[in-house]
C-alpha cells in the first residue's frame, strides 16, 4: 500500500518513522498471533504448527466469503460497506503511513485492491477476536453475511463503550466496559 500512498520523496522524507512503525504492527499482530495460537491449543490440544495453519485458514475463509459478499452487492452498497470498513484498514496501516496518506486510500488504491484489503483486515480482526471455532460453527455461505454483520456490530460497540467511558457515575463502569469489549459484538448477533 504504502507505493499507491506515497511519492517516493514522501517515503524517503518519512521512511525512518515508517519502517518503525511497520516494526510496531508486525511485533503487535506476532503478540496477537501467539495469544491466539495459544488459546486455540489450550482448547483444542494439538502441534502449535497445526494451530497455525488453522488460524491461517480461517482467516483466508472469512476474507474469501467477505469478498464474495462485497462483490455480490450493487456497485452503492458496495461503496457503502467498504467505507464502513476502512476504520479497520486505517488501523492495519503503519501509524505514521496512516497519518500522512489514509486520505488519498479511496482514490489512490484500486477498488479490487481496497476490496480484499478490507476483507482480510476484517477477517483477521473477527479470527484474532473471536477464535477459530467461532468461524468454523457458521455456514460458508452465511460467514461473509455474519462477518459484516460483526463489524457493524463492533462499530455500535465501541460507540458505548465510549459513550460509557465519558459518563461519570456509572456503577461498575470498568466491568461494564470490559464484558462489553469482550463479547458484545459478538453477542448481539445472537449466532454461537
């Protein structure tokens, strides 16, 4: 992405930050990788190698079905949906490269490109967030479905907890927040 967003005097100016922050994301999607191979193994005890590869395929399933829902809709609904996407394409970009350039995403990267990006940085988000068997459970031909669904739902989410984070005199306020981030997404859309 980052030769679709920056000249090549805007990397050189900024490439010191950036390659720092490519640094940062890939040490923090390495943390969250462990974390989930690790929950994935306590659950369902096999070889770590074998954990990954089924963490790696469910994610290349949620991003296929996402895809092929994004690509089944009209050419406005599809516009639609992928700017309710970018959040989470914002955030898989290095911080730096995301401050300078994320405004030029929609016009400089292709929309096939911008398509599958979202799809994958979803699929990684719900995978990372919600396990492999929560994947798994769902039919294929309803995981893209239930995939958007969930960012939607994790957007609203986030939105409370906010909304939470800025009252005062809220009785419990950390718990609430807390069971909110962790399961209110996936909860409020009433498949297990």
């Amino acid at each position: 992405a980052v030769v679709m967003l920056l000249s090549e005097e805007e990397f050189q100016a900024n490439k010191k930050i950036i390659v720092a922050d490519v640094l940062e994301k890939l040490k923090y999607y390495a943390r969250m990788e462990a974390r989930l191979i690790f929950r994935e193994q306590s659950h369902h005890p096999q070889a770590l190698p074998r954990v990954s590869e089924r963490i790696s395929k469910a994610i290349n399933s949620v991003t296929d079905s996402v895809s092929q829902e994004l690509e089944s809709f009209s050419p406005e609904m599809r516009k639609s949906s992928i700017e309710m996407l970018l959040p989470l394409f914002k955030d898989h970009l290095p911080k730096s490269l995301a401050e300078i350039a994320f405004d030029r995403v929609q016009t400089n990267i292709p929309d096939a490109y911008l398509l599958n990006a979202v799809a994958t940085c979803l699929a990684a988000r719900l995978v990372y967030k919600e396990g492999v068997s929560f994947v798994t459970a769902q039919a294929n031909e309803n995981l893209g479905s239930i995939a958007l669904k969930y960012a939607e739902r994790s957007a609203e989410i986030e939105s409370i907890v906010d909304l939470i984070n800025k009252a005062e005199n809220v009785p419990n306020k950390d718990k609430v927040v807390e069971l909110l981030a962790a399961g209110g997404a996936r909860t409020s859309l009433g498949v297990y």
